[in-house]
C-alpha cells in the first residue's frame, strides 16, 4: 500500500490513514510518501513497515549501521543523529498536548552527547545455531524473536561493540553453548562484566575457558547459574564492583552488573546538573529523592541540601545506596525501602515535610505518589521520566489535581539512534 505519514507517534513510528484506518509505520518520517507492507491488522489500526520511500523527509538520513534494517538494537538510525532529539522534544510537546492538555510549555534546550557508542548497559541474546555450528551474539532482530547477526556495534561501549565475534566464539568452544541465553553487559569507568546467564552447569573445562577470556580481554567474566543473587566468578580475580564517578559533584559510585545504573555517562553527568539547577537545594532544605536507586541525584543534592532522604523500591539498591553515602562520607542522607506504587502512609518517612522534591520513576510513571508531594508541602518538583505518557498523565494529575504549575521540560539524549524519550519538567506550587 501506499502511505502520507501525517505525523509522529508517541513511539516514534510515522502515523497514516490507510482507507481510513490508523497505521502505524515503523521506519517512516512525517511529510513522506511511502510504499508499506503490513505487519498486523486489526480492527481499530494496523501496523506496517515501510518497504520503499517515494518522497523523504529532509529528517531522513542513511543509517550508519549495516545491520540497521534487521537488528532490533536501535529504530531510529534513519534520522539524522543532530535532529533525532528535536523529533524526541516534538514527541514529548504531543504528549503533554494531548495527555497532560498543557500548551505553551516553555522547553530549554535539549542536554545533548555522544550518539554512538555511548551505551554502558545492555542485555545480549545468545544463540547457538546448530545447523551452522555457530553462536550468534546480539540483539534480538526486529521483526523476530531471532538474534540478529551482527559483528559489531554502533551504539555499545566500545569494549565489547568490538569483541562480539570473539565472544561468540569463546561461547561456541562451551560444552554449555546451547544452554546459554543472554549476557549482561556492564560498564563502569574502569572495568567491564560479562554475565553469562547458564542454563546448565559449566564444566570444569569451561570455567577455565571463560577465565582465561576474561583474562586475555580484561573482562570480569561471572556465570548466572539461577537469579540475580545467583552471580558466580570464573576468576578469583574478576569484580564485580563496578563504578562511575560524578567528578563535578566530587562524588564516587559504586554498582553491581545487574543494578539499575542510567546507560549513558555523558548524559548522566548534565542531567544530575540540571537536576541541581533546577530544584536548587539550599542549606536549609529537607529534599525527598523518590525512585533514587544506588543515590545517583541523592547524592549531589545532598552536597547543597541539609537533609536528603532516598527512597527506593529494591533492597539491593537501598544497600548500595547506603554504601555510596559511606564511601563518599555523606551523613545528611537517609535511604529507606519502599513500594511507592503502595499505601506508605504509615512510614516514618511520610510523616515529615519536604520542601523539595525528585521522581525519576521506571516507564510506569508515579501516579500513586503523587498524593503525598502537597501533604509534604513539596513546593518545586523535579521530575525526570523515560515515557513521555505517563510523564504526560502524571503532569495533568499535578497540574489539575494537585495545584502545581509546570515550569519547563526538555528532552535529554540519553538513547540515542533509539526512540526512546527521556525527559525532564519542573513544576512548582506556592
Ligand atoms: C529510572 S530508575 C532511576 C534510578 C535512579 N534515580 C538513578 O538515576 O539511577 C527507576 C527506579 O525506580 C525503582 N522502582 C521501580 N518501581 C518501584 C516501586 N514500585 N517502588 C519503588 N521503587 C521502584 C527501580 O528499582 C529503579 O531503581
């Protein structure tokens, strides 16, 4: 079929009316023509891809990665890198138009960084081929549940986008290499590790094959016999203790592979003065950091605030966030567990007051906390978000609900030749 993309939607594919019903076209940019094929149809819309482009947009661009058309890695390599964040603030505008029914939003410019190779974290699919005798190490392709077979990376650290190859091989020498699914990439500033998730107990032999990768590669090299506590090193030398340092902020992080850590250092580093910038924390100031992970915002605010308090679902985030503050001999910090999707109401925690307040939740939003930001008497907000909808539905919430004001958003690169949208809006309240 033929297709006018008319618009973005809120993931990033074009928008056409196809004999009237909506399609969503992976691949396709506002104002194109394009041939399409579809991918599913269903009663209220379909979904398509786009098999050939017979107008282009100015925005299109040739992807820089060879195997752009089939690995699912990235979707968004057809624009062109420079203006992929502009589409992105476009995407968040809409959503704050149409989910928050706020117009007339005033955006800062966009925190923008490195485009490629920027990626810290990732999980890789793993597969052994066995009619071809080979394992394919990558991302999952984008129209099946295949990996795609890539040699390299464009958008990975460099210390594994290179060594994929190497890495199939290794695992390919295994006795376990149809019983390895996934690996866990981590990357701190000094050192990378490998989790290799093992379905069925490595040998002997394979131990020391891993060990000597890991050794001749400088990886941390760890096996995942069952869940996340389960992690196991081949080398009494591995560690698994990663770390990044916020240099401006004078602060040292440390992590593990499978904790939450934000992928994009360069990111990381503005977004965290940003925050700082814009919740400007004060000697007086009691500051509530809800979603804080390892205290990768608690932290900084706490260098300008009198007190900070953390709070953070997982356990093994609370512990190392409570180790950060020692290793950075912090004391104006508490880090408390949490299900803040739940009734907190009975908290010691919730009983205090904040004048200041962080929410940088997963996809999900943090519509159930809301509630408590005016009873804490929060009078600014800082509010950093991966989904532009539901930062767009908690917005109208805050602003409808809640009598806060929104004062600004902008758009930070932190996925790019992904179109994936993070974000970040302040509101206030007198
Ligand atoms: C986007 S991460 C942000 C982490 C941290 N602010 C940072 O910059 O590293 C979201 C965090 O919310 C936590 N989380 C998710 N659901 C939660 C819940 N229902 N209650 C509390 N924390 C939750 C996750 O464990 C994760 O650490």
């Amino acid at each position: 079929m033929d297709a006018e993309i008319e618009g973005f939607c809120h993931d990033g594919r074009g928008l056409a009316h196809i004999d009237g019903r909506v399609t969503f076209v992976d691949g396709a940019l506002p104002g194109e023509r394009v041939e399409v094929l579809y991918t599913a149809l269903k009663r209220d819309f379909a979904e398509a891809n786009v098999v050939r482009v017979l107008e282009a947009s100015a925005l299109r661009c040739e992807p820089k990665c060879e195997y752009f058309a089939r690995c699912g890695g990235c979707s968004f390599q057809h624009v062109d890198p420079k203006r992929q964040i502009e589409v992105k603030q476009g995407i968040l505008e809409q959503q704050l138009r149409r989910i928050g029914h706020l117009e007339n939003i005033s955006f800062w410019p966009p925190i923008r960084g490195p485009v490629w190779a920027y990626r810290r974290k990732a999980r890789l699919g793993v597969k052994y081929v066995a009619k071809k005798q080979r394992v394919l190490v990558g991302f999952r392709e984008k129209a099946a549940r295949l990996i795609a077979d890539i040699e390299h990376c464009e958008v990975l650290h460099p210390r594994v986008a290179t060594r994929l190859p190497e890495i199939a091989e290794l695992i390919n020498s295994l006795s376990i290499r149809d019983r390895i699914p996934q690996i866990e990439v981590a990357v701190g500033d000094c050192d990378c590790v490998l989790v290799f998730r093992n379905l069925s107990e490595a040998s002997a032999g394979d131990r020391l094959l891993l060990r000597d990768f890991g050794r001749s590669h400088d990886f941390s090299v760890f096996l995942q016999p069952n869940g996340p506590d389960s992690l196991v090193a081949v080398d009494e030398c591995a560690t698994r203790t990663l770390s990044y340092a916020l240099p401006g902020h004078d602060l040292q992080f440390q992590f593990e592979p499978l904790h939450f850590t934000q992928v994009n250092i360069e990111i990381n580093r503005r977004m965290v003065d940003r925050v700082i910038q814009l919740l400007e924390p004060g000697p007086c100031d009691r500051v509530i950091d809800l979603f804080c992970g390892i205290g990768n915002f608690t932290l900084p605010i706490s260098r300008h605030a009198q007190r900070v308090v953390g709070i953070e679902g997982s356990r093994e985030l609370i512990a190392q966030a409570r180790k950060n503050a020692g290793i950075n001999r912090i004391d104006n910090v508490r880090f408390w567990r949490a299900d803040l999707t739940a009734d907190i109401a009975s908290e010691a925690w919730c009983k205090d007051s904040y004048r200041l307040a962080l929410l940088d939740p997963s996809r999900a939003g943090a519509q159930e906390i809301l509630q408590y930001l005016p009873r804490w008497g929060v009078r600014r907000l800082v509010y950093i978000s991966c989904n532009p909808s539901t930062l767009a539905r908690d917005a109208a919430l805050l602003t409808g609900t809640f009598g806060y004001r929104i004062q600004g958003a902008g758009v930070m690169d932190m996925f790019p030749q992904t179109s994936h949208v993070e974000s970040i809006a302040l509101f206030e309240k007198d």
